[in-house]
C-alpha cells in the first residue's frame, strides 16, 4: 500500500512538471522530501513527499459544499474551465482514464 501511494504520488508530481503552466491547471511550485525520526528507536523513520501548489482561495469541493445554490450559469462555468484544463492536457500527451 505505501508502495503504491508513492507511485502516485511520483507520478502526480511528473505530470504537474510536465504540464507547465496554464491557467487552469494548478501550478506546481516546488516539492521536497521530508524524512521523520520516531521517538523510539526500535521504530522505522518515514519520508514525506510535500508538494507546494500556488496558493488558491478555494477548490471545486468548497464550492459544491457551500450553502449558495450554484445556477446553471455556475455550473456551465465549471465544466468549460475543467474541460480547458482536460484539453491542456490532452495536448500534452496525458491519457486518463
């Protein structure tokens, strides 16, 4: 399991490099390991990944959750802004699935 959440994380962070930047792709900053000593010895220290993104006012989650009703307007919005994003990408070369 850890194994594979550090695949994806490296492979997040090859395809952020790769992307460059757009304006509706998040724009990756920097990334750097962390290691962590345990208390105790007889334990395994671990390494974080940390990736630092530019700084957003909010995500696609709070806006969903908030209370305000999103028109169709709104909606029409996300989905044009999410499909720039996609197109970016797909001119790129990135397949998802």
């Amino acid at each position: 399991e850890v194994e594979t959440s550090a695949l994806y994380a490296l492979r997040e962070l090859h395809l952020l490099r790769s992307l460059g930047s757009h304006p509706h792709i998040v724009t990756l900053h920097n990334a750097f390991l962390v290691e962590t000593q345990k208390a105790d010895a007889s334990s395994a220290s671990r390494t974080d990944l940390y990736l630092v993104l530019e700084l957003m006012s909010c995500d696609l989650q709070h806006v969903i959750g908030s209370s305000q009703t999103l028109t169709k307007r709104h909606h029409q919005s996300i989905v044009y802004q999410a499909l720039l994003g996609l197109a970016h990408m797909h001119s790129a070369g990135v397949i998802h699935r």
